[in-house]
C-alpha cells in the first residue's frame, strides 16, 4: 500500500507540479527524503526569495507552482512576498512543514501554532489535514481551489510524522481528478454589451492584467481595431496587456482618482477588461469618473466586481469574452486612429546615464521578445516613454506594491522560459530585498540578466515625499552599495557602466554569455 507521501508526490505529478521551489526545516526533510528523480528541488536561500521565484516561474509559465516553507518562521519570512501573489492571482501552492501532529498543542520548537491562520488573509484557501489520511486530498483541493478563478495563493501545512502513515485506497482517484471553469457571458449579457458599443460615441478600453495572464492581448488589439477606439493600461500596471506602439494605445493610467477621471475625460463609454476598478496609489480625490460616462467591468474574479467603488461589472472568462466582442461589435464607425506620433528621443542628463537612455539601449539591443520584470519604481514613466512592448508575457511588476519581487521572480521567470530572454530592471533600493536569488540562478545556472539602476536612494520615497509635503522624512537614501562586489559573492558575473556605451557592450557580453548576469548601472534620479 502506498503511503502519504507516495501518493502525494503522484498527486503532484499529476498536475505537472514537479519543481519544489523551497528552503527546507527539518520538519520537511521527512517529504523531501528520496525525492524522484523527475522532481527538482530549486533552493532560495530566503523564503521571501523562495516565494517571489516560484511567482515569477508561474507568471513566465502561466500555470501554477510548489513552494515548500518551513514551518511558522518560513512562512512568516515569506508573507511580503506573498501579497504580491494576491494581486497577480498567482496559483502558488504553498505547503509547509509542521511538527509532529501529537506534539503541536506543546509548542514544541518549530511547531507553526494555529498554522492555517498565519497567511491569512492572503491566501484564497488555507488547512492543516484533520489527519495524515486527509493529507493528500486537501492538497488536491488546494491545488483546485488555487486553479479556480479567481486564481490565488493557498496554504497547506502537513506534520512531517503524516508522511509515512498508510494512504487511504480511494486517494487513488486523486490522480484523475480535474476542474476547469465555465465562466462565459451569455447571450444576453453579449448582446447587451455589443449594444452599449455600438450606441457608445467615444468608448474607451482600459485594459488590465488578467488580459495577459489570460493571452487575450491578440483578441483586445481585434476589439480596439473594431471599435476604432483608444487603449488605456489600468492604473498601477502589473503587466502590459496591449502593444505599445499600436496606433490606440495611449499609455497607462495614473494611479489616482482625479488622474483617471482627467484621461478619460470625454469619453462615454468605460469598458475595464481585467482589471480592479482601480488600483489607485495616490490619494488625490476627486470625481471617480467623467461627467455622463458609463463604466462597465469585465473580470474572472468576483471580489474585485464586488468591491469597485463605481460602476457596472461582469464576472466570467475575459478571453472568452473579449473574443466573442471583437467579433460582434460593428465594425467601421469611427475612422481608424492614425499611428502613434514618432517617439521622442531619449532623454540625457548632463552627468549620469538617464534610464530613458538605458531602456533606448534595451529596446534597440535585447531580442525583441524579451521578458521584462521591473522593480525600478522612478524610473516607471522613463520605461513606458522607450520601451516596445508587442507580445503576451513581456512585462512584469510587482502586483501589490510590495518591494522583494523583482529580482527573484526574473530568476524564476527564466527558469520557465527556455526561449525567451528574461531581464530585470530592479532599482538599487529593491534589489536589496530578494538578492539572495542571485546565488540560485548562479547555483543553476539560470541565465537572467539583472540590471540594477542605481540613483544612490529610495526615488519613488524621494517623488512621494514632495507630493505628502513630507521632504526631511529619514531613510530614503541608499548610498555606498557596491552590487558588483555582491553578485561576485554569490558566484554571479557583474559589471558596472556609466555610460550609455558602457550598457550596451555590457548587455551584448550579458546576452553572449548564456551565463546569469548583473550590470550594475549608475543613473540619474527621475520622477515615476
Ligand atoms: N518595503 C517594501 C517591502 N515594499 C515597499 N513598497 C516599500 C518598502 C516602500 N517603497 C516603495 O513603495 S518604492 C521604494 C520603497 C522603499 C523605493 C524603491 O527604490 P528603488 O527604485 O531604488 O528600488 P527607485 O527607482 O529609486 O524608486
Ligand atoms: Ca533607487
């Protein structure tokens, strides 16, 4: 008879989850002891790491990932992380390992007391097994509830003395079990919905996340090209879910509510596809939408219908629905929009490298399906001004806010795409949080290039400070850091540039090298 542990590593297999991104306890060794040869264990040496790695392998992979945390403190060490996967519906599968099941109620060390309670409220789903019988169904249903929109991070935490007990015969059906979604409008809804464009004199597209997570970019373009119609990116973008140099696409919305009402000032018709409404950061009140505007939200995940402060909302499939719109709406109302005006050039700055200079270099050097993860928070109107974004899954940001993102989900981001380049754009404050991921992609050998953008201080901290009137606040700067010296640490290349020369023969011996690599960048302090 199989026992706990057989039928789980089965289980797992099953829904393709073979790589345990994990730092490991002694509560987990029971678990990981013989591991099968068609697994792989990916260590982070930090769990914060360890979480925002298998986020990033996620994204990249567009499924779902293992994590594997010790215990209270490991799971405590990886909640930051952890919002980040909220808000980019992560499907992350986080188990952790407890003490032996008899022995919790004593606190004995290392026990995760009221272990189910910790990550919330972050998690769609969280339980330690009633029993060791119960073990790998509730992983099941962890997995499923995970994969269910709207997609989430879920928590399992199993006492390591389960692992060996007897499987129950019916854990077999286990292995077959699948769930699947059924969320499309229905004929009605579309019709209204194709009804309200077509009677729409100016509708607008504000285009959200889930649109690319969902690889509905190809159906939006055939929607904005039928309506003739303007394309906004959500407020506080996590990823690019629309070309940017097609002729509708009109940038990213401000992340304030009198910003947005402003962009969409004269516009009749609000159609938010995949997206809250909206992640707004700074608090400038105002009207919430343009005088006489309708604003209607489609969205796989009912709570973000739900809480929206304004407006009408659909919830099912945006993929599905974005498709079948693009194909009812009429077509030729409106003059097709003229291409985008020539980009400006890239701004410089007397002294340092300016990053519109650095994202030039990028746009016209690294392979034109490259994957970005940025968490350079100055430097975010500078990369929307140079960069060519045109394909599904080449942008990344971290979905929360929460800082500890970027560089390792760039690591975990390569480590699921063989094909396609992966390259971090981590500001010199952030890369601090998650650096530790620079020893795994040495270790693996995962060939991420990491580019640091260093302004010597916190710079969105220095932009806020102005707008909260709050200037002479302590800690924002970051001065006397030397990332060359610490990736050679951690056995990763490094360079340093000044110049926008210097970038360029650094990123094409990067790109060369097949190697993971950091180019340290000295720039200039922009505005976000
Ligand atoms: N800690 C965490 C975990 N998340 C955060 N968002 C912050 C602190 C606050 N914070 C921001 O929101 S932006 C920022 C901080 C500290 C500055 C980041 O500096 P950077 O990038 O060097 O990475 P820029 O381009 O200089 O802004
Ligand atoms: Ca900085």
């Amino acid at each position: 008879m199989a026992d706990v542990r057989e039928v789980t590593y089965d289980l797992l297999r099953s829904h393709d989850l073979t790589t345990i991104f994990g730092n490991p306890g002694s509560n987990e060794l029971p678990f990981l002891a013989g591991m099968p040869a068609d697994f792989r264990y990916i260590l982070g040496l930090h769990e914060g790491a360890v979480l925002a790695m298998a986020d990033g392998y996620a994204l990249a992979r567009g499924g779902s990932a293992l994590v594997n945390l010790h215990a209270a403190a490991g799971t405590g060490n990886a909640l930051g992380a952890l919002t980040n996967s909220v808000y980019s519906h992560s499907p992350l599968i986080i188990t952790a390992g407890q003490q032996v099941r008899s022995t919790i109620g004593q606190e004995v060390m290392l026990a995760n007391v009221e272990a189910p309670t910790l990550p919330k409220p972050l998690v769609k789903w969280s339980c330690e097994p009633a029993c060791a019988q119960d073990v790998p169904r509730s992983i099941s249903q962890a997995i499923h509830i995970a994969n269910l929109p709207a997609k989430g991070p879920v928590y399992v935490s199993v006492p390591y003395d389960d692992w060996g007990r007897e499987a129950p015969p019916e854990a077999a059906h286990l292995l077959a079990r699948r769930t699947d979604a059924a969320g499309s409008l229905s004929a009605a809804q579309l019709a209204d919905l194709v009804g309200a464009l077509d009677a729409a004199e100016n509708p607008v597209l504000v285009l959200g996340p889930e649109v690319d997570a969902r690889y509905a970019n190809d159906d939006a373009v055939r929607l904005a090209d039928r309506l003739a119609a303007p394309v906004w990116i959500a407020p506080s973008a996590s990823r690019c879910p629309f070309p940017t140099r097609h002729p509708g696409f009109r940038g990213v919305l401000p992340a304030a509510v009198r910003g947005v009402t402003d962009a969409l000032a004269g516009h009749d018709l609000v159609l938010v596809v995949g997206a809250p409404v909206f992640r707004y950061h700074q608090f400038v009140p105002g009207e919430y939408l343009p005088a006489g505007a309708r604003l209607i939200q489609l969205t796989s995940d009912p709570a973000e219908a739900a809480r929206a402060p304004m407006g009408e909302a659909l919830v099912g499939d945006v993929r599905d629905a974005l498709s079948r719109l693009a194909a009812a709406v009429t077509a030729g109302r409106r003059p097709p929009l003229p291409p985008l005006p020539e980009r400006a050039p890239a701004r410089t700055s007397g002294e340092r490298l300016h990053p519109e200079e650095l994202f030039a270099v990028l746009r016209e050097n690294a392979p034109e399906d490259a994957v970005y993860v940025k968490e350079s928070t100055a430097t975010a109107a500078a990369f929307w001004a140079q960069m060519d974004l045109s394909r599904q899954g080449s942008y990344f940001f971290p979905a929360s806010g929460g800082l500890g993102f970027g560089l390792p989900a760039a690591v975990g981001a390569q480590l699921a795409h063989d094909e396609r380049q992966v390259i971090g754009l981590i500001g010199d404050g952030s890369a601090n949080y998650g650096i530790t991921a620079l020893w795994t992609a040495a270790q693996y050998d995962i060939p991420v290039i990491i580019v640091i953008l260093k302004n010597g201080t916190y710079g969105a901290l220095r932009w806020f400070s102005k707008v909260l009137g709050a200037t002479d606040a302590p800690g924002m700067d970051v001065p006397g850091i030397d990332f060359v010296r610490i990736a050679g640490g951690y056995g990763v290349a490094a360079t340093a540039v000044r110049t926008a020369a210097e970038f360029k023969s650094a990123l094409a011996a990067a790109l060369r090298s097949g190697k993971p690599a950091v180019i340290e960048a000295e720039t200039e302090l922009t505005e976000p």
